[in-house]
C-alpha cells in the first residue's frame, strides 16, 4: 500500500488544484496574515472596553454638568460644596473631620 493507493482513496475534489489552493489560502489568512483571528478577537475586545470607557465618561460629564448647573445657581449651595468636598472653612472657625474607625478583626 504506497502513497499513490492512499493519495486514491481521497475523493477527487479534494485533490483538485482549486480546492487546495484555496484551503491554502484560507489557512495563511486564519493564521499567518497581520490581521489573523486572534488578533481581530483583541482588537474586538479592545473595541468593546473603549465603548465601555466611552459610555462611563459621558455618564460622568452629564453628572459634573448637572452638579456645576446647581453650584453655579445658589451660593448657599456653593458653600456647602466647598464645606463638604473640599472641606474649607470660612476665617476664625475649626473644622474637624471625623473618620470612622475601622473594626479589628476578631
């Protein structure tokens, strides 16, 4: 049994110069191009967590927007920012900060 008997055996279109040629081609373009599978895969996750990013930042201007409309609107509000967020204090007073204290582990 050589290789001529076995090369018999394997059905005619699949010996064809055509179907060769391009399973050929299609190995060289799944494996060994620039832009093969795993690649394309990376670059459709990296696409995915951008759009992800994406819908964060806008999520996060809409709230800074909305927090600069009402500080920018009333002074009382303004301060209570300042007090709160920054913790700035107005000449001749004293700000503590209270931290709560963490519990030890049992």
């Amino acid at each position: 049994m050589g290789f001529s008997d076995i090369l018999e055996r394997v059905p005619r279109f699949l010996r064809s110069f055509y179907f060769l040629a391009g399973l050929s081609f299609l190995v060289w373009m799944f494996l060994f191009d620039a832009n093969d599978f795993l690649k394309q895969y990376d670059m459709y996750a990296k696409w995915q967590e951008l759009q992800n990013d994406k819908e964060y930042y806008l999520r996060e201007i809409d709230k800074v927007k909305k927090d600069r409309a009402e500080l920018l609107s009333s002074p009382e509000l303004l301060e209570k920012f300042a007090r709160e967020k920054y913790i700035m204090k107005r000449p001749g007073e004293d700000v503590f900060v209270l931290v709560p204290q963490a519990k030890e582990p049992e």
